[in-house]
C-alpha cells in the first residue's frame, strides 16, 4: 500500500513566481485526494506530472482564495479533457454556490458527475470512509470557518502469508477472516492457526493537515500519535500576536501543538511572504520539537520512510 | 504618449507548464488596462514586471473560465497588499454576482473601491472614456455571450511647438484652443497664426480585440483600418466545421477580416491546445494577409514600431 504526500504549494496568501498557495496530493494505494487548491494548482500537478483525472476527492479546508481559488480551473479542464469518473469535493457550503454559478455563467454542463459533500460546520467527525481510508474532519480556530482533516488508513490487523495460503490451497472467501486474526479449518476438520498463515500487519499510517488556525489546545487529542502532522507556521515566533490577529501560528505554537500530541514528525508550511529562508522557520519549530520537515512545491513524502 | 501591449497569455482553454490562457496588458500613456485575465494572470504580471496596483481597468470579454478564472485572485492580491485606488471592471452582469459572492464567503471587504460596469449584451457602442481613450464594445459570435473591445486613442488636432509658445509668453489657458487649431491673438491685437504655434499631431493609435468569435462579416466595419487587430485563431484552415461549431475561427477566417477591414496589423492567438509551433499558424493566415503577429506570453508591441 502506498501512502505518500506531495506538496503542490506551501505559501499563504498571495501566488508568485517561485511560490504557490497551499495544495497537496494524498496518494493513498494510488487512489488520490487532493486537499485544498490554490490558484495555479492544475499547473503544478502538471509539472509534477501527477494526473489530475485520477483524483476521486478534493477536500477544501475553508475559503480563503489562497486555498480554493484554483479549483474551478480544475474542474473546467478536467471537464474540457473529457473526464468521465466521479469527483467529490468536501468543502463548506458556500462553495457548491460558487462552483454552480460559474457553471452557469459560462454554460457548462460537465461530462461527469459532481457530487458536492459539505462539510459540518460545527460538528467534528468521519465526513469519508472506504475500503482503505477514514477521513475526519477537524474544528480549527482560524479568521472564517476552517476545517483540517486527519486521513486514517484502514488495514485488517493480519496481513496474509501468501507462499502458505497458496500451499494449503485456502479458498479465496476465507481471506477477510483470516486478515481478522481467525483459524482456518480444512477440509479435514484440521485447525490451522491464524500465526501459520498471516502476520502481524504494520500500523496503518495517518496523516493530520491543519492549516490555518491560531494555537488551539484542543486540537491535542485528536491527533495524538499521527505520523505527520502539517501544522502552518504562517509567522517566526516574534510575531505572535499578529498570528492570534490574523488567525494564524508561530512556528513555536506549531511545535508545541506537535509535541503535545506525540506526532512522529511535523510538516510546517503556509509561509508569510515576507520569509525567504524556510529553514530558519524550521530551526525555532526545533527549539520545542526535532522532527521538523520544511514543505516546498514538489516534496513527496513516503510515509513508509517516516523516521 | 505610450501605447503599449504586452501578451500576458495567448492559449485557449487549459492552462498548463509554458502555456497561459487568455490575458494583455494595455499602457496608455502610463494609464493600464488589462484585457481578460485567465488563470494565472496575477503571476504572469509579475513575471514581466509589470505592477498590478497600476490597473485601473478591467475588460472581460466573457465568462469562460479561461477568459477570467485568474480575475478574483488578482482582486484578492490587490487587497492583500494595501491597494486603494479605484479599480474598474467591464464585464457581463454575471461576474459581479461571482465575485461578490466569493468576497461574501471569505468574509473579505475590499480596501478599495471596486466599480463593476455591465457591458451591453445587445448593444454596442462607448463604454468607457477619458481624457486618453475611448473603449466600445463589439458583439462577437461565440457560444455564450462575448465581447470585443475598440480602444482608440483620443488625441489632439495639433500638438504644441513648445520653444514657439514660451517664447511668445502665450497664456497657459490658451493650450486647448491652440490644439484645436484655433490661431492666438496677443495683448498688441496681434493675431499669431496657429501654423506658427503648432504642427500636425500623429495619428491616434487604435486597438481592437477580438476573442473569441466565430468568422463574422459584421465586424469589418466596426474595426476599419485600426493599427492592430487582436482576432483569435483557434485552429488551423483544415478545422473550419470544428471552429463554427465550437465558436471559433480559423487562421484564414482571421486573416479575412483583418484584410477585408484594411488593418495594420493582425496579431493572433487563443491557440488550441493541439498546436505547437504557432508559426505555421501565422504562415497560414499570411496566404491572404501579410502582416501578422504570433502573440506568446511576455510579447510587447509598441504601436508607434508597428509598420
């Protein structure tokens, strides 16, 4: 199972020629879900060549441009390109409003379906779920209504030996049991024991995006103990009361809130344009946390390699 | 006076790495007008130094998303960074419900004055003069509703020999009348002909910008003899049905009207993402109209250079 994450833009505010506004692509066992959409978001997945006809959903964290305005272009080329799959987008109600009347405006009818899911605005909890992954969303204390997203991966506690089901010629309809830890029985009435057929499987990765938000205790528990955390660090800790102003965090706050639910690594992004250096916004987060990962456009995170 | 275009983005419909969708700037005399503004615009304008807080005005042609999806981004960077001067936008009744509905979900109150002007749907004629230059609309045949726009120049019958007029002391509020061709009598009773005070101003410049549009008669008398005429060239000559059913125009369509209506010069453009090399483009209109400009991004014309 792949889970990997690609930074696609990791400035706030206002696009520029080296700097693109927050999106990012979760490839999740090559199903693909992109969170947040800033304007230029089409062009960066195309330089990154990552297909934008295979994302199934997009979530939108609130409505700040810097975090949607690239959407509509999205949709109108994957329509103009003859996309035929499904797309579902989770974000805020308003914009099913904005997304509907620009269709209208330039009298579009797409050539695949739009299935528009709003986000509860002040209720926390799973708005998707599969096969492979729970999405939840996240109450976060920002300037309008802002929600994060914790991606949970789904796996069965086993996972299947496969040289000895094939050896023992278990039917295919006993693997769901099996990767749920049960003893199979032959056709002989033998117990065979769940250990001689399956491992134990690795813990299924998880993945927090909070972005943006002041510093909010109460975001703690709910991501204790994820692998990444991507937390904004909109301003260096001298500005701490412009962050609270503006609805944003230090890198200081950032790493707290990390280290304070146990995170294994933390991703800062969202960068003021007034910094240059990203590093030496890392380097104050690690005054409070070590395990610090600058984003920039283009980074791909396997969260297999997480330290 | 300057008078001064400069090709922010040439292609039609999909923005990708090299291409950008539909965006000029025009410089009158230090006065910018921007002529649509597809995704991206905001970062080409920085690309090409070219300040965004200079704009006073905004022509959109239409409300296909490559013809405007970069609009609400760059009114959002305006904001963002202290703008206060007016800003000006002629567009379809339509747009102003988009943005305002997107400032609305952002929670956004602009620090400057927006002033939206519907363009006539049915109607052509001056939608916006000054001191400089008059701006008519022109109704174009496309698959939604579209505008073209006339820029002329307003100048002066006769421009001022400033050596003659200081040395004969003439009086400041006599200028106006001098450039109109009227001779000046001084406090002797003496009448100075106007020959000796001014010589023959140059011809005002003319712009028209035609996309997108179908082939259609109708315009050549409207855009007679202009300096430049912008007229989209979507497809080759070969895809004649497939630019009348999509609502665009061939290189030799282009080429017609340029010729029939005695223009300068014809830039072309809006090319369809199936062409590469726009030169065979320009090679196929100049097989009925010699002079012909390949738009590309980062392209200035001064009018004053044009043959």
């Amino acid at each position: 199972m792949s889970f990997k994450l690609t930074i696609l833009g990791s400035s706030s505010a206002i696009p520029t020629i080296d700097r693109n506004p927050t999106a990012q692509l979760l490839n999740v066992n090559e199903r693909f879900f992109l969170i947040d959409c800033g304007e230029g978001t089409q062009v960066q997945l195309r330089k990154y060549q990552l297909s934008f006809q295979r994302i199934s959903h997009i979530f939108i964290s609130h409505l700040h441009g810097d975090h949607y305005f690239g959407l509509i272009g999205l949709i109108s080329s994957m329509h103009l390109l003859g996309r035929k799959k499904d797309l579902h987008i989770h974000a805020h109600k308003e914009l099913k409003e904005i997304i509907d009347l620009q269709l209208r405006s330039s009298d579009t009818e797409l050539n695949f379906p739009l299935f528009f899911h709003p986000i509860p605005e002040d209720l926390e909890g799973v708005i998707f779920e599969d096969d492979n992954i729970k999405v939840s969303n996240l109450l976060l204390d920002h300037s309008i209504k802002c929600s994060g997203f914790v991606f949970e991966e789904i796996r069965s506690k086993r996972k299947i030996i496969k040289s000895e089901v094939e050896k023992l010629n278990v039917p295919y309809d006993k693997m769901k049991s099996l990767k749920n830890g049960v003893d199979w029985i032959n056709k002989k009435g033998e117990i065979i024991p769940n250990e001689q057929l399956t491992i134990e499987n690795s813990k299924p990765h998880t993945y927090a995006f909070c972005s943006d938000t002041r510093y909010n205790e109460q975001l703690i528990s709910k991501i204790e103990g994820v692998d990444l955390l991507y937390h904004e660090t909109t301003f260096k800790k001298d500005l701490e009361e412009r962050a609270f102003q503006t609805g944003h965090s230090t890198t200081l706050q950032a790493a707290s809130i990390a280290r304070r639910s146990n995170v294994k690594s933390l991703l800062i992004g969202h960068y003021s344009q007034r910094y240059r250096d990203f590093q030496e916004l890392a380097d104050e987060s690690k005054e409070i946390f070590e395990n610090v990962i600058v984003s920039y456009s283009g980074l791909e995170i396997d969260f297999k390699k997480l330290q």
